[in-house]
C-alpha cells in the first residue's frame, strides 16, 4: 500500500514499449536489479497491471467520453499553481511498476531535461519542455483514474487502428459499432491536422491545455512535444499520417527528437535538483511566470 497522501501510478508508456526499435529499452535498463534478481510474479503483476490499464482505457474512452473530459478539465477551475509547485507534486505519486525504486518523480523531469540540455544547448524552451512535459499527470492526484491520465494515445472518432497497442480491447468500445466512427476518416476530414481530431484523454492533452490557456509562449513545436509525446501509434508507428496536415510533419521531427530523452534509465545521473532550480526557473518565468490556473 502507498503511504497516505500518495497515489500509485504506472505510465505504461514508459515502462512497457513493444516496438522493436525499443528492443533494447528493458527491464535491465530500468531498474538496478539484473534481470535474472526479477521475481517471476513481478513481472507478471505488472504486465498485468499494464494489459489492464489497457483494457479500460480501449473499453472506455469513446468520442464522448472524450470530449466531457475536455470539457471538465479545459476550465482549468481545479487550483492555482507555479510550473515548480506541479513537478513537486508529482512526487506524491508512486511507480506502481517498480517494486524496488523509491526516486521521486521529480528526478524523471529534470533528468529528461538534463539530457536534453546537454544535447541542445541552445534550446532553452527545449530544456524546459524536459521539465514540464509530464505534469498533466496531477490529474492522478485529482482522483483521475489512471486509463484515463497516462499510457499510449491515440485517436477518437474514427476507426481504431491495429498500430494502436492491446488494440484487441477496442471491440468493447462502444464507438467500434458506430457506422460513422468505425471508418478510416470517421468524422475527419483526409489531412484535417492533428490540432482537428480528438485523442484519448491522459496528462498530454490535459499539460497543452494548461500551457496554452495560461498563454505560455513555449514555440509550437515544444506545445506538440507535451501534447503528442504519447501518442506512440504516430511518431513511432508511422500511422494516422492520413489525419496530418504538412504542419505535422514538421512537429513530427520534433517529437521523435523529444522521444529520445523521455524513457528513462536509472544509469543516468541523479539530477542535484537544488543546484538546478535556479536555471530552471529562469526558464519559467521566461515562458510560463507566475501562477498558472489547472
Ligand atoms: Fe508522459
Ligand atoms: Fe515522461
């Protein structure tokens, strides 16, 4: 059981990546144990909880269920908060995926900042994004159940795709019988642009709207980094480039650069966080100062 006040979270998308470009993303590299230390029943727990997570979100998140989402929390009536006070927060939630590490989620921001600082050191709002591109997960700490704050995203309103992963729970989803829905285009238009459509709701969309709506100035590339950096089916599946405007594909660029940096391995450097504040905030109160509304 987590600590009172602490709320389990597993990101499947960071923890559980089948494509074979990420053959070499495993369990060895994410955790301190040798593979071979791994309990049988470990693994099977959290593929468990992974297929389940899966399971709801495919079931669940239908057209509607997504827009009353957008919806709920695009008023951003929830709190009022610093970009700092939000990567503090996410220390109150814990991996659920991984049994024997006790970082706080914080480390995971700024060491995707880090590695991005080190690599591009002249893309100050690059650094930044590092920074802040998980927060949407707060909604976890707002009683958001977990399919529908972190995982894989992917399109709404049209056809579910077979690049989409555990894509075999989406014939309970409601909108796999609707005549409209279930077509290529559903309710798209060919190259309508991704801004067009509708993807399922997680800490993605949520962190765009926040950005945006409290006019942050990161450029659009960045905004397409927080907002698509899940959606996997796109960036390394190489679908729904039917739905892409010629914008997309320049963002496309961007996020798979972004992409790089986020999984994570625990041979990286622990970041010095209070060293590192300081530039941080410079960076903040340059793109999004002051308190911002969630
Ligand atoms: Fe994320
Ligand atoms: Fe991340």
């Amino acid at each position: 059981m987590p600590p009172i006040g602490f709320v389990q979270l597993l990101d499947p998308s960071e923890h559980f990546r089948p494509e074979s470009k990420y053959k070499d993303y495993n369990a060895d590299k994410r955790t301190k144990k040798d593979k071979s230390e791994f309990r049988q029943f470990e693994e099977n727990l959290q593929t468990e909880r992974v297929a389940e997570t899966y399971r709801l979100m495919h079931t669940k998140q239908t057209l509607s269920f997504v827009k009353e989402k957008i919806d709920k929390w695009g008023k951003l009536d929830h709190s009022e908060m610093t970009i700092l006070d939000a990567v503090f927060m996410l220390d109150s939630l814990i991996d659920a995926s991984d049994p024997d590490t006790d970082l706080p989620n914080s480390v995971h921001a700024f060491q995707t900042a880090e590695r991005i600082r080190a690599k591009y050191p002249g893309d100050d709002w690059f650094h930044l994004v590092g920074l802040i591109h998980d927060l949407g997960k707060v909604l976890a700490l707002w009683g958001e159940p977990q399919y529908c704050v972190v995982g894989d995203t992917s399109p709404v309103g049209c056809a579910f795709q077979k690049s989409v992963v555990f894509h075999q729970f989406f014939k309970e989803n409601p909108d796999s019988l609707d005549p409209v829905l279930n077509t290529e285009y559903g309710i798209y238009k060919p190259n309508c642009g991704l801004e067009n459509i509708f993807l399922s709701w997680g800490h993605d969309e949520y962190m765009y709207q926040v950005l945006t709506k409290n006019g942050c100035k990161i450029p659009k590339q960045g905004l397409a980094m927080v907002r698509y950096h899940s959606f996997y089916p796109w960036h390394s599946g190489g679908d729904y480039y039917h739905l892409c405007s010629e914008e997309d594909f320049k963002s496309l660029e961007w996020v798979q650069k972004f992409n790089e940096f986020d999984l994570y391995s625990k041979s990286d450097a622990l970041p010095d966080i209070p060293a590192l504040t300081s530039y941080y905030q410079g960076l903040i109160d340059k793109y999004c100062p002051g308190q911002l509304k969630w």
